[in-house]
C-alpha cells in the first residue's frame, strides 16, 4: 500500500516540530536545602498525544539527593504517495490509561550554583531585621489604634458582634461572562468525560465537547480507537450523567472522531465555534478535560505559536497524525485529548491533541505538561466532523507525489520511488500534471515555508480537494514555481 504525501516505510522519522513538541515534573529541594546537582541529559524529545497511551514511555527524572544545606553562621517529540504515512520514529499520544499515568524528563537547565557564604549573606539578614523591624513597629502603632478604637466601640456599644458577614445574596456570586470563571461555568456543561473501553480490556480516559444539537461529539481519534470496533463507549457529563456512545466515524490522519450519544437528552448546548485563522499568538486560551481522569479541569494560557509542524501516533507503529497545530502552554496533559481549546470569548479554537514530550524510560509509560501543547485548529477539524457526519469516512487533499519524511533536508524531498516500488509522481495526478518530477525539493506551499516531509502533508491537510496552490520547488540549483490543484484520496486505507 503506498502512502501519499508521505515517507516509505524505511525512510519515515519522528515529524515532531523543531521546538520541543509531553513532559516532566522538575524535582525541587526543600526550602533551606542547597541545590540538586544537575540531572543527567534527557533522550530525544517526542510528541505523544494526549488521551489513551499505547507506548513510547515517557522519562521522568530520578529524584536528585538533596543533602541539607550547612547553616550560615550568625554575625554581622520516506514518505510515500499522500495516502497514509508510515509513523515517525518516537511520537506517541500522551493518554491516560485505565489506570492513569505521569511521568517526565530531565529538568530544563542545570540548577543555579549554591550561594556562597561571605559578607552577602550578613548584610541581607541586617537587610531583613530591618524590615522585621519596621513592620513589628507598625503593628504596634497599628495594634495602639486598634486598641484606642475598639475601646471607643465597647464603651459605646458592648451588647453586639463587630463582625462584619459578606453578602449572601447569589446574585454577588456570579461571575462576569469575559472572566475564565464565567466561561468556565457556560462551557463545562458541553464537555464530556469519554471512557473507552475495548474488548480486548484496553482503554482509557479522554474528552470531547458537544458538536451539535443532535448529539454528536468530537473528540480525537485517538480517544476512542481501542473501542471503536469492538468495545464500549461512555460520555460523563460535568453534572454526572453517563450516556453510552457510538462511533459516527474516524480520521487517523486527521486524528478527528465523531461519536453520536445513544440516548441523547433533551436541550443539549453545542459549544460555540470560533475560527482558527483569526487567532494571534498572544491571545489567551482555556482548556477543558479530564488530565489523567480529574474531569472538568479548567486550565489557562496563551496561544504560543501558529502553524506548528505536528506528527503524532499512537505509539504501537500504527498510523500517524499530521497537523499545522496551534501551540498553547495551558496545562494539558494525558486524559486532555479531545477535549476544546477556547478562547477569552468561549469559543471553541481547537480540539487539544498532543503535548511535547522530554523522552521516555522503563517503567514510565507517560508524561505532563511542560507548557508545551499543541491542538487541531477548529477549522480543520469542522471540515473533518462534516465529512465524516456525512459519509463516515475522511476525505484527505492529496498533491500525488511521494516525499521522503527526513526532517533536516531544507524542504520536502520527492522521492526517487513510492512505496512497493511504484512511481513517486502518480501518472496524471496533481503533481505530475504541474510538472513536479522525483528529486525536486519543495520548499514553500503558498506563502508558508516547508522545511521537510511532515510540514508539507500538514500543510495540505488544511486544505479540501478542489483548491488550487502554489509549490515552490528546487530543481538543479534552480527555483521554480507550479500551481497544482489538490486530488482527494477516500478513507484512510
């Protein structure tokens, strides 16, 4: 079977951004401790998604000895043709498990050298005595007023409380509309807790959010794989109640699913779409989910970063996820899969999908948030959600051409064969129609720069079937351009 778009099976690496795209816990000393000596330096940063894991353990630092500190003395994360990709190297999803998980890497950055002793150390404590003193004078000048005054109300009044109670009143209580509580408390009731569990015994926990009236939800693919052929799904709602689902259809490419509640109930709130091409790094974000199984968690952050090159997978060797992803450090962690990425106003901007990961170990099967996540655009994932409301299956625009997967090439190389041996450059497809021949590197899809395989296949699948773009390539030591209208490939087989 040959892959579009993306690397054979020998040649495929890790596509994880070039910035560090799931995590560690930094050990700390107690306070008075001297500083931990550095950790040893952590494996190669993966991606793993953000839901049910499979593999690829995550590595969580070994504790550091902390002896106590003496005390100062006293004194003065090859391609082939565009239908489906073998999996990079190392990404795997970052799930939560029937048991839940954790894990981590190396902390970042050696710890700072401990603070001599000498002169320094005298002057602060005269430095913080002063202060000590300065705020034990105003206390009891304060304590002396206080004192005057509350003599002057018990004399005047020694029958009565002068304790003053808030207001009682819930009208007090509630909580603007723009603040994070106020969308916080209107989205919560659209967002689910996803229990998959497959009949082999595997499952997981993950999160997905009320599409439309009908009952359908979105979530990742990657959430409710382990049960989608055989296997039970259950959607918790923020009040309790538990709804069975079913599986409407699936992307793995895409790493988009559609569930439909069995039973839905009455007066179901879809939570509001944003648009994603109108999001600009610095604007604030809130993620709901359920991090290794804690539903209803609210997180914040910013959008860090737009067009994020992402591959992702399960961690199994099984097929892989590509996206122009929308980087966040809201806290999301294993269990945060599927579940919505607002913005300020609680419109959904995109489905939480992976976290970056600082490398794996024996024993740990998962890690956290290092500020590193990165989600779906909403965009994207509508197209998908419609498509597969409709059809069931997924639809991917494809450009015809086989590119390898090696990350440092300065673009996305054309193979010299597909897969099994077959030609890199389909026979009257898009790219062979636009002239594209095996050796040519892209180096641009429209205005964005393309820098290896994983970028162009992302950058496609924003895109449908039917839109016209502009690749820029490099040929001999030549640049060249070519307008190629994108094909369609069906199904994710």
């Amino acid at each position: 079977m040959s892959t579009e778009n993306e690397g054979n099976e020998g040649t495929a690496a890790e596509a994880a951004p070039s910035v560090p795209p799931v995590p560690a816990d930094a050990p700390q000393g107690s306070p008075g401790s001297a500083p931990a000596p550095a950790p040893a330096p952590a494996e190669e940063p993966t991606t793993q998604a953000t839901t049910p894991m499979a593999s690829v353990p995550a590595t969580p630092p070994h504790a550091p000895h902390t002896p106590h500190a003496p005390q100062a003395p006293h004194g003065p994360q090859s391609a082939a043709e565009a239908n489906w990709p073998p999996p990079p190297a190392a990404p795997a999803y970052a799930s939560h498990g029937a048991s839940g998980s954790g894990g981590g890497g190396p902390v970042w950055g050696a710890p700072p050298p401990p603070q001599p002793y000498g002169p320094e150390a005298p002057r602060r404590k005269r430095g913080m005595g002063g202060l000590v003193a300065a705020v034990a004078a105003a206390a009891l000048v304060a304590g002396g007023i206080g004192g005057s005054l509350g003599y002057w109300a018990a004399d005047r009044n020694t029958s009565g409380s002068t304790t003053v109670s808030a207001s009682a009143n819930p009208q007090d209580l509630k909580r603007d509309p723009g603040t994070v509580a106020g969308v916080a408390a209107k989205a919560l009731p659209s967002v689910v807790t996803i229990d998959a569990q497959g009949g082999d015994g595997e499952g997981g926990t993950g999160t997905g959010f009320v599409y439309d009236k009908e009952g359908h939800i979105l979530t990742n693919n990657h959430v409710v794989a382990s049960a989608a052929d055989s296997g039970q799904l259950t959607a918790t709602f923020s009040d309790g109640k538990k709804y069975g689902a079913e599986v409407v259809g699936r992307a793995q490419g895409y790493d988009v699913a559609v569930l439909k509640l069995k039973n839905p109930p009455s007066g179901l709130t879809p939570l509001a779409l944003g648009n994603s091409d109108q999001v600009a790094v610095g604007d604030s974000t809130i993620a709901i989910g359920a991090p290794f199984g804690l539903s209803n968690t609210v997180t914040t952050g910013i959008i860090s970063a737009k067009n994020r090159p992402v591959a992702s997978g399960d961690g199994s060797g099984g097929s892989n996820s590509y996206m122009s992803a929308l980087q966040t450090d809201a806290s999301i962690n294993p269990g945060n899969s599927g579940g919505p990425l607002l913005d300020a106003r609680g419109a959904v901007i995109g489905i939480n999908s992976a976290i970056q990961s600082t490398g794996s170990s024996v024993g740990q099967t998962q890690a956290g948030s290092i500020g590193l996540g990165f989600a779906i655009p909403i965009n994207q994932a509508t197209n998908v959600a419609q498509q597969l409301i409709k059809t069931g299956k997924p639809v991917y625009p494809v450009i015809g051409a086989t590119v390898t997967m090696d990350e440092k090439t300065g673009g996305a190389v054309i193979s010299d064969r597909g897969a099994g041996g077959t030609q890199a450059v389909s026979k009257d497809g898009p790219a062979d129609r636009a002239g594209l021949r095996a050796g040519d590197v892209i180096t641009k899809f429209d205005d964005t720069v393309i820098d290896s395989g994983p970028t162009l296949i992302g950058e496609i699948w924003t895109h449908k079937p039917g839109d016209r773009v502009t690749l820029t390539y490099e040929r001999d030591g030549r640049t060249a351009t070519a307008e190629v209208t994108l094909g369609e490939r069906s199904g994710d087989s």
